[in-house]
C-alpha cells in the first residue's frame, strides 16, 4: 500500500504560493469582518443576549487582526475586493433577513453556516500552515467553537419555532456555501488545502451542530448535504 | 453501549443502500461525494445473551468505500477511519469494532498518530479492531469443518495466506499450538516477516501461493486473492476445505468445484434474533443471527464490561486472549457458522 503524507512541505514565498494566499487571506479577513458586523447586528436584536454577541464581535475584530498579521508576515497584499464579492451573496441575504426581522435566518447563515466554514477551513489549514499563522489559527479555531455553540444554544432553546425558518435558510444559503467553495478550491490546493476534506469536515461540524439543535439524523443527513449534488 | 464501525463493498453498493434507506441525495453521487460525505450512525442495535442481559448497540457507517484505495484517494480513506472513530467516541460508545477495512487502513497507514480530530481527542483504549475473536472463530471453523468434511487433522496441511498479518499469524500460532496438523504452509508477501513468524512458531514452510494450494488440504484466506492468479481446478485436493476470511466474500465463485468446499470464515451466528437491520446490508443468509466476529467481539466486551482496546496493533494477539474471548463468545450464545458452501457475501439489488 501507498503511504500516507502526513507531513508537507510548502514554499511559502513562492510567488504560486504567495499569490493563491492573497485571496485566502483576504477571505478569512473579509470573514472575521462581516462576523463583527453581524453580531453587532444580532446584538441590536437580541438584547438578552447583548452582552454576549458584544463579546463576539469584538473576538471576531480581534482573529481579523491575527490573519492580517499572517499576510503581513509573508509579505502578501491581501485581495480584498476579491473577499468582498466572494461573501457578497451571504451578506446580501444577512442584511435582507436582518431588515426583516428574521433572527432565525440571521443566526444560520452567521453561527451556523460562516462559522462551520470558517472552523472547518482553519482545521484543514492547521497541519499546513506556515509557523507563524499555524499559532495564530489555533488560537482563533477554539474562540469559533464557542461562536458556534452560542448559535447552537439559542437556536435550541427556539428549536420548534425555529424549525422551519431554519430549514427555508437552509435551502437558500447552504448551495451558496458550496459554490464559494469551489470558487476557491484551486487556491485552497495550492495552500495544501483539499476540496473533499473541506466539504467532509463542513458536514461534519455542521450536521452536529444541526442535531445538537434538535434535528433527527434523517434531518441532518439531508439538511447537510443540501444542493451539494449540483456542484 | 457497543459500537461498530462499517462500510459496504463498493460504490454500486453504496449508491444502492442510500437509495434503500431513502438518502436520495447520497444515492445518485459518486466517488467524489463518498469522499466528502461525513460519517452517519444509522442503526440502533440490540442484543440479548444466551445469559438474558441486554445491551444496546449503534452502527456508525464510515462512508469509506474500497474504491478510494483503488483510486489512490488515501487520505480521503483515512479521512473516513480517523472521523468515523471520532463520531463514536462524540456519541458516548464506551467500545467500538473497526470491522470491514477499517482496522487495515488504521494499522497500515499508523493513524495512531492522528490523535487529534478536530476538537476531539481520540481515546484508543475505546476500540478494538476485533481481530482476537476473528482469530478464535477461524480456528473453531477450521477444526469442525474438517470434522464434518472427514479431514483427520493429524494428516492434513493447511496453506494460511496472508500469515503474517494479525490475524493469520494469530491462526498459525493457535493451529501450531492447539492442534497436531501435520505441516503448515506459510504464504505472505513479505519474506522477512514470515522468516521471523517462522521462528516465533518453531515449524512452518513459506512457500508462494501456487505451489501451495496443491498440496493443501485445508487453505485459510485471511488476504484477498491477487488478481491475475490461475488455479488449475484439477490441481486441488479433494475434499479441499477453504475459509474465505476476506470481505467482500467471494471465494465460492472462484472454487466453485465438486469438492472443494468454501466457508464463510469469521463469521459467528448468534443464538437468539439481533434487532438491527445492517446485516441485511450486507447480504447475510440469516440477517438477525450472522455477523462478522470481529463486530461481535465488540459486544462480548460489552457483555463482559471490558472496556479496552482489546485486539490493538499487529501481531499482539495471544493464545491466551484467544481462549478468552472465545470462552465468552460461548458463554454469550454465538458460534461459528459452519454452513459449508452458503451464498456469498456480495451487493445484490433489493
């Protein structure tokens, strides 16, 4: 049998290299971005929970910081009117739901679908990062998980007003996800980043967080895998 | 609660068994989606010892399908192993079988080092690869097929392929140690390895498979067959006796002769009905009583409350776990299957 790579090397100043990480990185700054906007947003909405999507969003401003420190490092202009288009339909239909008053679609596509994208993107670029940005995203990966669980936890305890909205945004934003990933998925190889790892490890994280809220398996099994036969 | 870690035996198959259990979006896809899909606990088991305690079981299914291997697609299969174990693990099951490949992807590609999955870290002592029970039901259906077949031990050869493995050098070591066969034929790929079995075992010949296969009247497969390999029918012994270890179990259709009587091997049956529906999956002659040992080891650990990774690693299995877990097997009500030439063990539309 073959054997398996389990360590890589990478040329991290190559021009390759450094070109496919300015977009990356301007994603990931866009994404930690919008994030701070959002819970800004919810906070507005939410006032019980004010103070703890305040400290959200200010963790958000703080990651974004840390990823333009890791372009910055390897000398890398992120691209970020690149970023602003690739997350331009997912803000697009934050805003629209946030102007009517759908909190349920707000959290989905924030605390559940950008989140997921983002903590699985951090675990596939973990083990090939270069040092410097390695610390810094597993510093932030721990801070999405709590991100997470906060989108979790409400949607929980709203679970069976929830239910429905949640699938309807569901069937909206999720096939976004995956065509922003394809949109990527030639940079993210050049980073050591596969296609197929991204997409497992997004269902994954996403169809637990999905059960955690109430979600039978059948559910989760076709909530998580929806639209992505089209791409 | 027990654990089993599973997959089924090629795409076709998968594709089949997602349209069955009404999974339309996973039914149509192929190897690209297989390699992305996450894995899934999709039944809920439970079983009843001959003792009358009950316990409760889940089946994880890893996604993982042999044409990642065959694509080259390793770390997509690694992937599979590594995530189904952490999904175990996420939903509380104290002890786990690494049925099918599973356990051979772990080993060969050391995912012990991967102990970390994403916010989870992996606790080994949870699973076990099955190996010890397989072992122990391959030797049982060795000495009562031979039995029922007429073949007197004392003069018979028995040709192990795929000795040095877990569990062939398991069986070797049991038939060398437990029974008086007159020789033992050794055939693996790598000399090396068989050189030092041979030395463990004190007697044995290496010698390839098609020499071998002539001169036996007893042949245990605990590796596949390489393609290409001839066999002259005429060739073999008659009674000819072979234990088809492997999965997916197909041998019957290759020695499909007067004589030569093929054995589903590993295989245990248990003596009360099993409420699960996975092994209608897998095409087993009686769904609700026959399982693969390796899955059942999984439960007498439960049974007996051994949570450790009781069979861990290659080449560790003694005849002293043999005989326990073989007293258990006995005391939970399973035993080998010993139904000579049944159906194999193939996907077939439903």
């Amino acid at each position: 049998m073959q054997q398996l790579e389990t360590t890589s090397t990478f040329d991290y100043q190559s021009e390759h290299y450094k070109d496919a990480y300015s977009r990356i990185n301007a994603i990931v700054i866009e994404g930690e971005q919008e994030a701070y906007d959002n819970y800004r947003k919810l906070a507005e909405s939410l006032p019980d929970s004010k103070d703890d999507l305040l400290r959200l969003a200010k963790m958000e401003s703080r990651h974004m910081k840390g990823f333009q420190a890791c372009g910055k490092n390897l000398s890398v202009t992120p691209d970020m009117a690149f970023a602003a288009k690739f997350f331009s339909q997912l803000h697009e239909n934050f805003q629209r739901a946030w102007g009517e008053g759908k909190i349920v679609t707000c959290l989905l596509i924030q605390s559940l679908i950008i989140e997921t994208f983002a903590i699985s993107a951090y675990n596939i670029y973990i083990p090939v990062a270069d040092d410097f940005a390695r610390k810094i995203t597993e510093g932030v990966v721990k801070d999405e998980y709590s991100h997470l669980n906060f989108g979790e936890e409400w949607l929980k305890a709203n679970f069976e007003s929830a239910k429905a909205e949640l699938q309807e945004a569901n069937r909206q934003n999720l096939p976004i996800i995956w065509a922003m990933l394809n949109q990527v998925a030639d940079d993210a190889r050049v980073l050591g980043m596969e296609k197929d790892a991204l997409v497992e490890d997004f269902m994954i994280t996403y169809g637990e967080a999905l059960a955690n809220i109430g979600f039978s398996s059948r559910d989760v099994m076709r909530l998580s895998a929806q639209g992505l036969a089209a791409i | 609660m027990f654990g089993l870690i599973g997959h089924l035996t090629s795409l076709d198959h998968a594709q089949l068994v997602a349209r069955d259990l009404g999974f339309p979006e996973y039914a149509d896809q192929g190897l690209d989606f297989w390699c992305s899909a996450p894995p899934q606990i999709v039944d809920t088991i439970k079983v009843t010892s001959a003792t009358g305690q009950q316990i409760e079981g889940r089946y994880v299914e890893s996604c993982f399908l042999p044409e990642m291997l065959a694509a080259k697609r390793i770390k997509a299969a690694t992937r599979k192993i590594i995530n189904a174990m952490a999904h175990a693990q996420k939903h509380g099951i104290d002890i786990t079988a690494l049925g099918g490949f599973s356990s051979i992807i772990f080993e060969n590609f050391n995912l012990n080092q991967i102990q970390q999955v994403r916010n989870v870290t992996l606790e080994f002592e949870r699973f076990t690869t099955g190996n010890t029970h397989t072992a122990y039901i391959i030797c049982q259906q060795v000495v009562a097929a031979a039995g029922q077949l007429g073949i007197n031990l004392s003069d018979a050869t028995v040709a192990v392929c795929g000795a040095t493995g877990d569990i062939g050098s398991a069986v070797c070591r049991w038939l060398t140690a437990r029974t008086d066969i007159k020789e033992l034929l050794l055939i693996a790929r790598n000399q090396e390895r068989i050189e030092i079995l041979k030395e463990e075992l004190g007697c044995g010949v290496a010698i390839a498979l098609e020499e071998a296969l002539p001169k036996a009247d007893i042949v245990v497969w605990v590796a596949s067959m390489a393609k290409g390999v001839e066999v002259d029918p005429k060739s073999l012994k008659r009674p000819c006796l072979m234990i088809d270890g492997g999965y997916p179990k197909n041998l019957d259709q290759r020695f499909n002769y007067e004589g030569v009587h093929v054995l589903k091997g590993g295989i245990v049956e248990h003596s009360l009905d099993i409420d699960w529906r996975i092994m209608q999956i897998v095409n087993m002659d009686v769904p609700g009583r026959q399982l693969f040992a390796c899955f059942a080891e999984a439960m007498l650990l439960e049974f007996e409350k051994w949570y450790t990774n009781f069979s861990w690693g290659r080449n560790q299995i003694t005849l002293e776990k043999m005989d326990m877990i073989g007293q258990s097997s006995r005391r939970h009500g399973f035993r080998p299957l010993l139904d000579l030439n049944a159906a194999p063990l193939v996907a077939k539309s439903f």
